[in-house]
DNA sequence: TAAACGTGACACCAAAAGGTTTCGTATTTA
DNA sequence: TAAATACGAAACCTTTTGGTGTCACGTTTA
C-alpha cells in the first residue's frame, strides 16, 4: 500500500500556502505548531497541507513526544523539473532570437 | 487592464489535461476542435482548460474564419523553473551524498 | 441559399479544495 | 495530580474546479 499518492507533486506545489511550508522546512525541521505560526490560519488546516505535501512525498513527518516534527523530501520535485526541461528549450529559443534580433538592431543604429 | 491573471502559472500548470495540451502545442499551433480530438472530454470542456492557460499568459488565441487557433507561449514555465532553482541544490547535495556513500561502500568490498 | 461546421456564452451540476470548530487523548509542566 | 500543550479526527460549510448540455451566431461548403 504504502503512501497512497492521492495527490501528485504538481497539485500539491500548485497553492501558494504549502509553497511557503516547503520554504520553511527548507530552512530546518520544524514541529506543526512552530508552522502554524507563520500563518494566519488554524492548525487543522496547516495540518492538511502537510497532509497533501506528504501524498507527494515532499515531506514527512515524525512524532516526537506530544509534537510532530515535519522534514522537507525536496526530491519528488525533479519531476517538475523533468517536466520544465522539454520546454525550456522552447523559451530559450526565443530569447536567442530577441539577442539575436536586438544585437542586429544595436549595429543598424 | 490587459489578461488579468486570474490563475497563476503553477496552477495552471497542475491539471494532467492542460498539460497535454500544452504538449500538444509545443508541436504545433491547433485550432480548438483539432485539440479536442486528442481528448475524451466535450469541447466546451478543452476550452475552459485553454482559457486558465491562457490567464496564465502560457497560450494565446487568434481566431481565423470559424476556427480559433492556439498558440504556445512557455516564457511563464520560467517562474516555475526559477522556483524550482531554490530546491535544486537540495536534491543534488543528497545525490552527491549517495555518490560517495555508494563509491565509499563499493571500495569497502 | 441551405446545410454543415466551429465557436462562444450560458445555465447547470457533482465533487474536490480549502477552510472552520469541536472534542478526545497523549504528553509535558507546574 | 492538575493544568496546559500539541495533536488527530470528525463533522461541517462555502467556494472553486472540472465537467456537462443547449442554443445562437458567424463562416464555409455543397
């Protein structure tokens, strides 16, 4: 059974709230009520963010005497990243094309 | 005023369907029936999902006789991209940190 | 010109998302 | 031991999301 991924990393990256857990666990482990408190929302909600971060693997957490303590898995987000690289070409072109076009631009004048 | 983004790039970005249709305009421009056919879904529906995408500055439309023909614009993947930067260093610490424990535990044998 | 095609605009709907509050329970602390 | 703390779980609510079908209208095509 395991986890169940009932959601997937690019749902679970797509809401700015858990973006900001993310970052803050980034920082260092932090326990859910240390979270809670860079929000202006209830606990019970925080909790179920880190519930979907947690279907995406991005994070974890343990139990540690009456606190939890959640742990960033930054991993899963190479997918996104894998996903971004097809396109990346795509813009990159476009700005070859825009210095391209400018450098031409700046030697007419 | 101009396209008030409604819908910001991660968003847009986190539905499987406006995914594939972002593919399918990275090969080509596509009038709205052509994408329709790829997909098991009405026409209104596609045509919601390429309103989203095109709040999110990520594809544009202009109408050519009774068809309305899409584009891809992938420049908005690049806040996703700078996004993701943040945690890229992250995974490869960890990766490099795998590196060395599985060169470390091959010469031990 | 009549019929077929492609689209936009609506109205509508069920389910999911994002919140809340309350209550019970384990763990610390005073 | 009594009170405070940290949490999980459940019930509930509103808004958004992702989909449908219908209708009217301009554009092509036969």
């Amino acid at each position: 059974m395991s986890t169940a991924p009932n959601h997937d990393v690019f749902q679970a990256v797509a809401d700015p709230t858990r973006r900001r857990l993310l970052k803050l666990l980034a920082q260092n482990d932090r326990a859910l009520h240390e979270l809670t408190d860079h929000f202006d929302m209830s606990r019970t909600a925080i909790s179920k963010h880190l519930q979907i971060l947690s279907e995406a693997n991005l994070v974890s957490g343990r139990k540690s005497g009456r606190n939890k303590i959640y742990h960033l898995h930054p991993e899963p987000l190479k997918e996104v990243k894998d996903w971004l690289a097809y396109y990346e070409k795509f813009w990159e072109n476009k700005i070859n094309m825009l210095k391209h076009y400018v450098e031409k631009d700046d030697s007419d004048h």
